[in-house]
C-alpha cells in the first residue's frame, strides 16, 4: 500500500497548475486525493508529479448571482454542506454532501474531484444530472463548457482531457424550488447502492411544470431518468403517477450484476429509491 515515487509540486495560480500539466504528460492534478491516493497506494495510478491546485483562489468560490450558481471545482464538501446561502438555493447540494463518507472524507474532498474522477457511483454525480449542470473546463486549447450529460463517458472517464482542468460547476437559477437527494448506501463501503436527486416544480393547481431526475450507483453509469420526468409534467403527483414514473424511471438504467447483487435487485432499487425521492417530494 505504498504508491510509486512522485513528486510534488504546489500551484497557486490556474496558469501554475495548467503550466505544470502541460510540462509532463504523466503528470496529475491533486485536489482532496481521497481517490487519487488510493488509487496510487494500489497502483492503479502512478502518476510521477502531483499538482496540488487547492490553494488556487479561483478555483475555492461558491457564487451565487441571480441567473447561476457557480462552484469552484476545489471548494470542499464541508464548506458546501456549511453554506447558508446554497440551503436556501439549493438545498439538494448540501443534502448530497452530507450523505457522503465520514467527516475526514468530507473536510477535503473536493466537488471538482469528485466530477473529474467519475466514480459511477459518486453522489453528486445525480445531483449534477438531474439540476443541468455545466463544467467549466481551460486548456491550452482554451475554455470549454461542458453539460452533464456529456461529461460521464464511461465508469472513471469523463470529456475532460489529461491537459485539461476543471475550474467548475454552474448550476443554472432559478431551480426547480421542491428538489431532495436520496441515498440508499452500500452496507459495506457507504457508497450509493442507489442515489436518486429529484426536483419538481409544481403549478398553482398543482400540476408539474417541470421534473428532472437521475440516478447514480444502481446503473453502470450514473443517468437522467427522461421517462420518470415526462411521465411527471403536467401531472397532480397521484400515487400511481409517482409509482408510474419510477418504474419508467428505472427502465432507463443499463443494469449489470456483481457477485453481491444481481441487475434485477439492483434495477428494483432504483425504481423503489425514484419513488421514495419523488414521495418525499409530494410531502414538500
Ligand atoms: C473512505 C472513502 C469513502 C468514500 N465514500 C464516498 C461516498 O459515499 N460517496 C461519494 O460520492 N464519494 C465517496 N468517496 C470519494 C470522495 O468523494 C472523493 O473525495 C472524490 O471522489 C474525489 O475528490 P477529491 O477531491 O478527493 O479528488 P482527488 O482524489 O484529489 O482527485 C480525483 C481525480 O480527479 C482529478 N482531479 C481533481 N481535481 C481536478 C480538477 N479540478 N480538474 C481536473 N482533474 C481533477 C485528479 O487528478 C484525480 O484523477 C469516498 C472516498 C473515501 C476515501
């Protein structure tokens, strides 16, 4: 469990870092390193430079305007699960973080971390499908803006690529004002067996004007359920219209078993955790 030599290097600027990326191929960004470092540890990375970019002021602010809410990609999940203006905005977000890990895990893990290591089962990975999220990515190409949707390419890859950084995620305003994040976590290592983030907005009589929902952990990738939210609009969230939409829902996962649980339990569950987020949702 110990990784190969590195060395390290500290950046205190966005050009700092992307210079030093630039400069060697096998070089990686370092942000919270609760995936990078036991990735290394079990030699499944060997990266010969470390570039830590969490000292970067750009890259540490939460801002919220009026149209968006942008976070910077090494803004830790303390700090998000502890900002009063995000609960009143986007409640969802700190709901998410909180369900994440332990305390030490989530004093430096990182947002941008988490977005630009892409485990399938990563929390905020629904959180970022299901609220339209938008990654902000420089390079020596130049600034790219990538949604959600294309961003997760396949389990631990994303668009992102080796010269690029994540600076960070905005979220579009105003969201859907109901919105949860549910989790029900692996008995063993506390990762999403299945995560579900909902939001809905409702009419005056009632009646959804908008839905989004994704899912993270059941499937072999994290998605949007677009057939649980088209069954939604422009529904009153009747008992059968929510058991409706989650069966739909789940329909849109690519399943594959393990040795543990099989593509069915697993398509269950996420069918059982659309409908629990979208009831939690009715009682809002
Ligand atoms: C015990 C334990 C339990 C955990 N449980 C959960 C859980 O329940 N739910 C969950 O969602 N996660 C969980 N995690 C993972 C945790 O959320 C990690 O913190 C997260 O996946 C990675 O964030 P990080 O800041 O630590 O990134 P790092 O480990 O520093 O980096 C991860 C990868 O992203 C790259 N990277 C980092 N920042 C950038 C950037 N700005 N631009 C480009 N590339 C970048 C790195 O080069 C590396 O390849 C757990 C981790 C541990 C150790």
């Amino acid at each position: 469990m110990i990784p190969a030599a590195f060395q390290y290097e500290r950046a205190f600027s966005v050009e700092e870092a992307l210079t030093a990326l630039a400069s060697d191929p096998d070089a990686k960004l370092l942000s919270g390193g609760h995936s990078l470092l036991p990735m290394m540890k079990l030699r499944l990375a060997r990266p010969t430079k470390l570039i830590d970019i969490t000292r970067i002021p750009e890259l540490c602010t939460i801002t919220i305007e009026s149209d968006r809410i942008s976070i910077g990609a090494a803004v830790r999940y303390h700090q998000v699960a502890g900002d009063r203006r995000l609960a009143d905005v986007m409640p969802l977000l700190g709901e998410a973080v909180r369900v994440i890990a332990d305390p030490q895990v989530r004093h430096r893990g990182t947002i941008g971390g988490s977005a630009a290591h892409a485990d399938p089962a990563s929390d905020l990975a629904a959180v970022f499908l299901a609220s339209e999220a938008e990654f902000r990515v420089l390079g020596p190409r130049g600034e790219r803006r990538i949604p959600a949707d294309g961003w997760y390419v396949a389990p631990l890859v994303t668009t992102l690529e080796p010269d690029e950084m994540l600076m960070g995620i905005d979220f579009p305003r105003p969201l859907s004002s109901r919105q949860t994040y549910l989790k029900f976590p692996h008995p063993a290592s506390g990762y999403a067996l299945a995560g579900v983030a909902a939001l809905l907005s409702l009419d005056a009589e009632g009646r959804v004007r908008k839905a989004s929902v994704a899912v993270t952990g059941a499937a072999s990738m994290p998605f949007r359920a677009e057939a649980a939210a088209d069954r939604l609009l422009g529904q009153t969230l009747t008992k059968d219209v929510v058991r409706e939409a989650s069966e739909l829902g789940s329909g849109e996962g690519e399943y594959t078993g393990d040795v543990q649980y099989s593509a069915l339990y697993r398509q269950n569950l996420a069918r059982v955790m659309i409908q629990r987020a979208l009831e939690r949702l009715v009682q809002a």
